[in-house]
C-alpha cells in the first residue's frame, strides 16, 4: 500500500523579504526540518520550487551523507522559469537526484537536468 504524510514547516522566505533577513528565516526552517526529516525518514522528496523545499532537500541530503537515510530528491522547476533557474532550482541542481526542467533552452544549460516537456 501507499502511504504519505503532510507536515507544515515555516517558510524560508516571503514574497519581497530582504536577503539579510531571508538568511535567518531559511535558517530557522532548515533547523525545524532536521528533526522532521530525520524523524519521518522519506524515501522520497519531491518538491516544484517554493524556498521552503530547499530546507528539507537539505535535511535529507544531510540524512545520506550520514548515512541514516538514502532519500530520492526530485526537483520540478517552475514552467515559468523559460531562461534561467529559480533560486531554489540554482541551490538544489547541486543537490537533487532527478532535476525535471519544462523548457529544452534550459535542458542546454543544465546538462545533469531532465526535460520531459511540459508536465506541471
């Protein structure tokens, strides 16, 4: 059987925050997700962009490094970014297993992304 479960986490950063106080807000989140993630163990992440994904792709990532948890991370990117990557894409292409772009222009950019044509 299927199983899957909701947790809310505090967002890393609001619409028009300031990068100097975006820095300490994304820090508090990515220390409520580490005993969330860590706790939850997932098998798999899959995540479409909103700063708050990058806490705990980050948690996760950590999770396999210390090798308690191996988690799949699949970051979607927005069908709105046609030219260049969100900050959130720019952080986790680094991080993620599958990197899903809906634009071939940005395929040639991002050699390690996957473009599937338009899913989302």
């Amino acid at each position: 059987s299927f199983q899957f479960s909701l947790d809310r986490i505090p967002r890393s950063r609001e619409v028009r925050q300031s990068w100097v106080s975006s820095v300490l807000t994304t820090l508090y989140s990515t220390l409520y997700s580490l005993p969330l993630t860590y706790k939850r163990k997932p098998d798999l992440i899959l995540c479409n962009g909103p700063g708050t994904c990058v806490p705990v792709c980050l948690s996760a990532f950590l999770l396999g490094l210390l090798r308690i948890k191996r988690t799949i991370i699949v970051y979607v990117e927005s069908i709105c970014r046609v030219e260049t990557l969100s900050l959130s894409g720019k952080i986790l292409y680094y991080f993620s297993d599958y990197f899903i772009v809906q634009w071939p222009d940005l395929k040639k950019k991002y050699p390690k992304s996957v473009y599937l044509g338009r899913i989302v």
